[in-house]
C-alpha cells in the first residue's frame, strides 16, 4: 500500500518505458494524456481525502462525494487489517470499473464543456450541435486511448497497492 508519492514515482517510471514503447504510434500521445491524468488527477486514491483529491484545488469537495460513496477500506467487517491499516479497497480500485465509475463522475464537467462550446459557436445552446459535439468526441480514437491509458495506470496502482 504505497503512499502518494511512492505511487507516482512508479507510474512514471514504468510511464516512460511504455511511452517508449508506444511512441511510434500517431495517438501515443492521448495515451500518455491519459496516463497522467490518471496518475496525477483521476486515479483509484480519489476515494480518500488526500493529495490526489487536492490537486483539484477548489474542486476537491466534488470528489469528497466520490470518497463517501467509494470508500477506501471497505469498513471493519470485510476488512483485511495490516498494521493496524485497512488495506483491502473497494470497487474505486477494480480494474475497469474503478476508472469506469471516475469517468462517469466527471460527465458534468464534460457536459459543461460541450455546452460552452455550443455557446461559443452559435451564441446560445445549440442542442443539436451539444450532441453531435458529444458524438464526435466519444467515436474517435484519441478517446479511446486516452481512456486506455487511464486504465493501464490505474491497472498498476492496483498491482502496486496489493504488492506491499
Ligand atoms: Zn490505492
């Protein structure tokens, strides 16, 4: 169960080999884009109050909801305790699921940013050209990279948390 710091230094040492790896690829990037913003701002310790949670600044009380209804430690009775520390994580820290159900929680900041931008386009709220933005957004692949290489990150947070 290592700390913040300890997980980061992980992330982006194996980070740089898979971007290595992946960089003749012309969507390396988006990968790594998410890679990060699964490592730094939208990983599997959101469920508890702590370094990831603040590095939204002011938005930090948006994701204390996700951490009251992820907790991190599943509570006493299904608890594995190592050291006095609840070590066993709940679904914010599946595979899949966990990055799955922080996607979700940022879809009012996604909703948002498509509006603003069918407000800047058309000086109003264009719906029509909301969902065709939200269409064209989600059917590509910089998105599904991008994706991907959230769940590679959260995927070694979870290896790394069940080593020590
Ligand atoms: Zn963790």
């Amino acid at each position: 169960m290592p700390g913040y710091q300890r997980h980061n230094f992980h992330n982006m040492k194996v980070g740089s080999i898979l971007f290595l790896i992946i960089s003749f690829d012309p969507y390396s990037w988006y990968f790594i884009a998410g890679y990060l913003f699964a490592t730094f701002l939208c990983g599997c310790d959101l469920d508890t109050r702590g370094d990831m949670q603040n590095n939204w600044g002011i938005l930090r009380y948006y994701w204390g909801l996700y951490s009251k209804i992820f907790v991190h430690g599943k509570g006493k009775k299904k608890s594995k305790l190592i050291d006095g520390v609840d070590v066993k994580r709940g679904p914010s820290h599946w595979i899949l699921v966990g990055t799955l159900t922080r996607l979700l929680f940022l879809i009012p900041f996604i909703a948002f940013a498509f509006i603003y931008n069918s407000v800047v386009a058309f000086k109003g709220i264009e719906i029509s050209y909301v969902i065709y933005l939200f269409q064209s957004s989600f059917y590509n692949y910089e998105t599904l990279y991008f994706i991907g290489g959230m769940v590679v990150a959260d995927g070694l947070h979870i290896i790394l948390d069940k080593q020590e």
